[in-house]
C-alpha cells in the first residue's frame, strides 16, 4: 500500500467538479482511496485519521487543493496522480468546449442531440410525471426509471403515448434493452431475433441472460413497469410492446413476462396474441399452471430460445427433469449436513419478481411460507425484519429502500440479514438472488463471500447468479467467488428456488 | 447579455479577477467577493446576474469588474441599472403561522432525506444515508461532521464549530456550509422569538472563518440574514406556502453545488427545529 499527494496552489475548482474528480480517481486501477479537497486543517485531520495524509500536506493552506491517492501499489499510486491534470482539465475542457455540456433542461438536452428519440427520466416521482409528458410532447419514447408516478399521471402518460405511437417503459421500470443498448439496470446479452416484453424488471434479466448464455440473443426487451398490466392501468404499453415486436423485422420469437396479469388485460394479450404469427412463449409468475405454459422464467426463457433455433420445445422440458434429477442429489447431499432442527429455508431477495417465483415454486414443496410481499396463498410476516418459518423476503420493497440504494447496489443490509437468519438455529437453507448487469454492484463477490463464508459454516447457502460473463462484474468470476466462499451456485432462480425445497423436504423425511 | 439584477451588498468599486467556473466569474477586492453569474445560479447579496451569461467558456482572463452608482461595466459590456433591479436579500417576516411553518419544516426534512446528492449532510437526519459514504475518507468525514454537531446539540456550540469548519469535499467544505445554514437559521430564530441571537452568531462566524473567502463571504452573508435568492425563496415558502411550493424551493436549493445546497439546508433546518442547542 502506497500513499501520496499533490498541492495544488491558486487551483478553484467548483464542487460539482472536485467531487467528480474525486470520483473519477478512485475508480482508477489500483486506486484503494482518494479525495480532492481544500487543505484546510479539518480536511487534514480527516485525511490523516483515514490514511491518506501526506507530509506534503504539513504547509497547506485553506485555499489550497490537496489531491490524495492512497493505492495499492506506488506504480498504481502515481499513475493516479499523474492522471489528476488530465482529469481536472476534462473536468474545465468538456464544459468550455461543450463536449460533456450538461443541459439542465430537456430542452437543453434536445439542443445539444437533436436526434434524440427516447429520454431516460430518473427523478423524484412526483417530478417524474410532467417531465416524462414533456418529453413524449417532443416526440420521444420515455424509459421512467422513477417510482412513486400517480395512477392518473401513468394512465394519462399511457393514452397520450398510445396515441403518439410512442412507447412509455414505466413508471418503475428499471431495466430495458433497445436495439442492443442497455437501460438502466440491464446485463450485456447477445443480439439476437427473441423479442421481451416485461412488466417485471428483474424477471426481463433473467430470461434475457438464460437466452444469452443459451446461445440465443435479444432483438428488443420492452419492460413496462408492473402496474401496465394491472386493472387501472389495462396494460396499455404491454399491448404497445407485443405489437412493436411483431412488427420488428428482427424479432422471431416473442416472449411475454409477467406476475399474472388482470384478467381483463390477460383477455387482451391473448386476443392480441392470436392475431400475430410469430411463435409467443409466455411467463406469468404466479398464474395458475397450464399444459401448455412454461412453469418458471427459466423453462419460458429455453423455450423461446429452442423456437428460435428451430427446435421442438419438448426438448426443454425433458432437459430440465435429467437437471433436476441432479438437483435432487445435491439437495439430499446437503439435508445430510444441517442439524436436527434446523427446518426452514430463508430467501433473502434483491429481485421482487425472483421472491415471487419462489413462493409460486415453494406451493408444491414447502407448507408454511412467510412473506413481506406474499403471493397466492404465501401468509404475510408480521414483522419484514423478523422471519416466521418459512420466510421469502423482497428486500427491494419500500420498508427496507426508503433513504437507502437498493439491494442490487448496497449490499449491507443483506450481509446482516444473512448473518441473522444464519445464526438462527431453525435456519436449514439461506437462499439469495445476485443481479449482475450495468447499474447493481460492481463487486457483489467481494461484498458477499465474507458472509457467504461465514453462514455456509451452519446453514445451506444457495445463490442464484443472473448475467452474462460479459457484464462488468463478469458472472463466470461471481460464480466461482461465490462457490470459493461455500455456495451452492445455480443457474437460474428456478433451479435455486427448486434445491433449496428439496433440501426441506429431505430434511422432514429425516 | 442583459443585466437581470445586482445584489443589494455589490458596492462600487474596480475588482479584479478572481476565478472562474461554469456559471459565474468571481472578482475580488478588499475581501468582498463579487460574482457575476448566470440566470442558473440566479440572485445574491453579491451576485450580478446576467442573462446568456457564459462563465466558463472564455477563455482569456477578464478584465476588472467596473461598478459605478448605475453600471456595471464588463469586458466591453456595460450595463446600466436602476434601483428596481436591486435584488433585496434580506428577509421580513410577518404573519408566520406557526403550525404551516412546522408542517412544511417536515416537508423540508423528508425532501433532504429523500432527494438530496447522496454526499450530502443529510445523513445527519437519516442515518441511513451513511451507506452512501465509501470507507475511508469519506466515512472518516462523516464521523468529524457527526461530532461536531454532537457538540453542538450538547451545548458547545463553538467546539462544534470548530469542528464542522473547513471539513469535507468541495470548494466551500460541507462544514462550512452547514455552518452557513446555522447562522442562518439563528438568524430566523431571532426574528420568529423576539430574541437577540447576533451575538452568538458573531461569534459563531468569528470562529467559523477561516483563509477560505469563498465560505467566508458567505459566512458574512449568513451571520448578518442577508440570503442568496434560492434561499430567500426557500424560507418564505416554509412560512407562507402550500408543500408542493416548499418542496420545489427545496429541490432548487439542493441542486446548488454538489452537496452545498442541501448541507445548508440540513444546517437551517436542524437549527430552526431547535436541535443546535441555541434556546
């Protein structure tokens, strides 16, 4: 570990910049820690209790800047300072020469790309609203990150775009894929002629990434938000998406995503669905089982991908029993290890639709399922932060996201429920969801093998990895992290959700 | 360009360059900081604000600010002005109502826990946020800020201060603009109790300032109730106006710096609700 500084003397620089910057450095290779701040003496001592001083620094002045660098390496170190100059002047250049302006407006922003055709809208949501109308009133699509949109203000943005021919993903959608380019949270999938339409984010990236590291590839992935498809809302946009990619040359296959749909919307996109002749394949997380209808994202997802190769779909189905016999093995391998008592499986989820999956799957394996966002006939906890029995947590629902990042981002509040539920002498199986993709953490192994390690001494840990070895965090790198560390690693949330209840049902023949 | 208004404290004068970012250029003489500035950043005591003003994108240095009784004279600009264009920065309170004034204080508190930059001082009211802080610097940052305010809820105000000053990431540290939201906050105080708090402020501004003129022009500011416009605008929402005008002053504030707006909302309000140890 190497530490240095620069001085910086007569060097003003506004906040938005020196907080950029600060950024920026840190995020260089090697980089441990960084700050760029005024050389006052409360900055000093905030820089000498955190590692960071420099004897540089003993002369500095209140109006000095002081760039600190604490890397692994002097090679890492230096190199990081050397790259301050650079940065800074990107920093002054970008904004002089307007090749980084930063409109603050949607005008302004309609000034500096004129050819824009969709505006990704993430604020507050009761800004979110009015912004997203203005942008559809300029022509464009609208992506709306944002939650927290009234009813109304979605309904009225739904019937304006329908009219416009125009698209509105959302409110609350987090993740799309458009001609190849991811939105918000999404994962580096394979171009290809399957088209998704989802009014479930995180179920979007997991059939996304199973058709990806099944060879197949994404033509669009069209997500809506999960009101689209509820009574109010009538699934405006779904319908919108279904039609989009039957017209998309590029799409061959389409598949539709889900939590079960009102029945007048489901009337619908059934109705919608036989007009058009490409092959649908749908998933309804939750919807009552037909023959016909694939049972997890995972089945959905290889079926869409064997119909866009040409082959049967039977072939998938008869896949997953010679998977599952395998599961099974592991399954009773792992009753063989937990204790007399320990009885219950724990899902700790980042994922609401993954949470959702599991509960729909743990109805046939498992009595007495507990959870703070129940589905079907799953008993809602008393208590989100205490578990009853059988317990499937979302740990993206507002009780534990209000004032805090996400779960795919901030792991913290995971790790601690891990350790709790693993330290729970009635806890068999801690289940868990890791969402790769650009937007979740960019070292979810480094932020879970501690607990990981820790947990997997007493308890079963089963892990689900949704991605593609192309995203930033790189799965194959997470997958091995995480088996090092003593998890059972799984290839979708299905086949998680499938070990985990098997492991109970062994462990109550015991 | 036109001239939009100019502050009430801009005094004539010849000033030389200072410095410059993007929405302002900032001259400098005998101490007093005078900056010209976009319509984005908008009035202040010491703010000339002119519209289609480009701060950063010159790339000469200016010549000196020139201000007479009606000009403002910049570069071959001038610019006459008139009494009206005055922006008045001080701010008369009068038929407050208490109960709307308490209610829109916490729409104030949910806008900084919930919409405010994630570096930002409102962990101080949502312990939460602290996640938002990387180990290391930042999370040692923290901990100075939480211990000065600690001081000063406990009634050592001017330890507290001697903390919070200079500490943290920007031009004008966090400290200090918290600091600068406290005296400004005293300052209301003073006017809603009937009570003299300008000694305390004085002294809270003595020990605060420090070789950093950027803070210590608005320390000054601050000390004597003299608000920039989005501040004005701010606590004359929280005395008379609906929340949904509350919450977008709010939002105007803290889109100022990179967390400055809201660590000087954070320092108002917990001054303001009484929290500072000032009775």
């Amino acid at each position: 570990m190497n530490v240095a500084g620069q001085i910086r003397k007569g060097a003003y620089f506004d906040s938005v910049t020196l907080m950029r910057v600060g950024t920026e450095i840190t995020a260089l290779p090697g980089v441990i820690d960084a700050a760029v701040v005024m050389g006052t003496k409360s900055n000093r001592a905030i820089l000498n209790s955190s590692g960071l001083l420099s004897a540089k620094f003993d002369n500095a002045s209140d109006t000095d800047l002081l760039v600190a660098v604490k890397g692994e390496t002097e090679t890492a170190t230096q190199s990081a300072l050397a790259a301050v100059d650079g940065l800074l002047k990107k920093a002054i250049n970008t904004i002089t020469t307007g090749g980084e302006s930063r409109p603050s407006s949607l005008a302004g922003a309609l000034n500096l790309i004129p050819g824009a055709n969709l505006a990704l809208i993430s604020i507050a949501g009761r800004y979110a609203g009015d912004e997203a109308m203005r942008a559809l009133e300029n022509g464009l699509h609208v992506m709306l990150f944002s939650d927290n949109v009234p009813l109304e203000k979605e309904i009225a943005l739904k019937k304006f775009a329908q009219r416009r021919g125009l698209l509105v993903m959302g409110p609350d959608c987090g993740t799309a894929i458009i001609n190849g380019v991811p939105l918000a949270f999404a994962n580096v999938v394979n171009r290809g002629n399957i088209g998704i339409v989802a009014a479930a984010g995180t179920g979007l990236q997991e059939v996304s990434c199973i058709i990806s590291n099944a060879g197949a590839g994404i033509s669009q992935a069209i997500g809506t938000g999960g009101r689209d498809v509820k009574q109010e809302v009538g699934g405006i946009m779904f319908l919108e998406g279904l039609k989009a990619l039957a017209k998309d040359e590029q799409t061959r296959v389409i598949l539709l995503v889900s939590k079960p749909p009102h029945k007048d919307v489901l009337r619908r996109i059934e109705k919608l669905a036989k007009t058009i002749r490409k092959p649908i394949v749908t998933s309804f997380v939750g919807a009552s089982t037909q023959e016909d209808r694939p049972s997890t994202l995972e089945e959905a997802a290889l079926i869409a991908v064997a119909l866009s190769q040409g082959k049967p779909r039977d072939e998938v189905a008869s896949r997953l029993v010679a998977r599952d016999k395998e599961i099974l093995r592991t399954a009773k391998r792992e009753a063989g290890k937990r204790k007399r008592n320990q009885k219950y499986v724990r899902g700790l989820f980042s994922g609401g639709t993954f949470c959702a999956e599991a509960q729909v799957l743990f109805k046939t394996l498992l009595t007495g399922v507990y959870s703070n966002a129940p589905v079907g006939n799953t008993k809602q906890l008393r208590d989100s932060l205490v578990s009853q029995k059988h317990s499937v947590i979302d740990l993206g629902e507002d009780e534990f996201t209000v004032g805090r990042p996400h779960p795919m981002i901030d792991y913290s509040l995971r790790n601690r429920r891990i350790l709790v539920e693993a330290a729970d002498p009635e806890t068999a199986v801690i289940l868990l969801d890791v969402v790769l993709g650009y937007g979740a953490h960019p070292d979810p192994a480094a932020e879970l093998s501690g607990v990981v390690r820790q947990a997997s001494r007493k308890v079963s840990v089963v892990c689900s990895v949704t991605g593609t070895n192309h995203d930033p965090q790189n799965r194959g790198r997470v997958e091995a992290a995480l088996r090092k560390a003593g998890a059972i690693v799984t290839p979708s949330n299905a086949a998680a959700c499938n070990l985990a209840g098997q492991i109970i049902r062994y462990r109550e023949r015991k | 360009m036109t001239l939009v208004s100019i502050g009430d404290q801009v005094k004539e004068g010849t000033y030389p360059f200072h410095s410059r970012f993007r929405h302002a250029v900032n001259f400098l003489c005998d101490k007093q900081l005078i900056s010209v500035v976009s319509e984005e950043i908008g009035d202040g005591p010491l703010n000339i604000v002119i519209r289609d003003f480009e701060g950063q994108s010159a790339t000469h240095e200016p010549a000196p600010l020139m201000i007479t009784a009606n000009t403002v004279v910049l570069g071959s600009n001038r610019f006459e002005f008139t009494d009206q264009d005055y922006y008045r920065s001080a701010v008369a309170l009068d038929n407050w109502e208490p109960r709307l004034f308490h209610h829109n204080l916490a729409v104030l508190a949910e806008e900084l826990q919930t919409a405010s930059s994630p570096k930002s001082l409102a962990f101080l009211l949502d312990e939460q946020r602290t996640t938002n802080f990387r180990p290391g610097f930042e999370r040692a940052f923290t901990d100075q800020i939480r211990r000065g305010v600690y001081q000063m809820m406990n009634g050592h105000l001017l330890d507290g201060v001697r903390t919070l000053r200079g500490c943290g990431l920007g031009l004008t540290p966090s400290g200090d603009d918290f600091i600068a939201g406290l005296l400004i906050g005293l300052n209301l105080l003073q006017q809603l109790r009937g009570q003299d708090y300008q000694r305390i402020a004085n002294d809270v501004f003595r020990t605060a300032r420090a070789g950093n003129i950027f803070s210590n022009s608005f320390l000054d500011l601050a000390r004597r109730g003299l608000l920039f416009g989005r501040m004005k605008d701010l606590v004359l929402a929280l005395m008379h106006e609906s929340e949904e005008t509350v919450r977008k002053s709010a939002a105007r504030l803290m889109a100022i710096g990179g967390s400055s707006g809201a660590d000087l909302g954070t320092g108002f309000l917990l001054t303001v609700r009484g929290q500072m140890g000032v009775s």
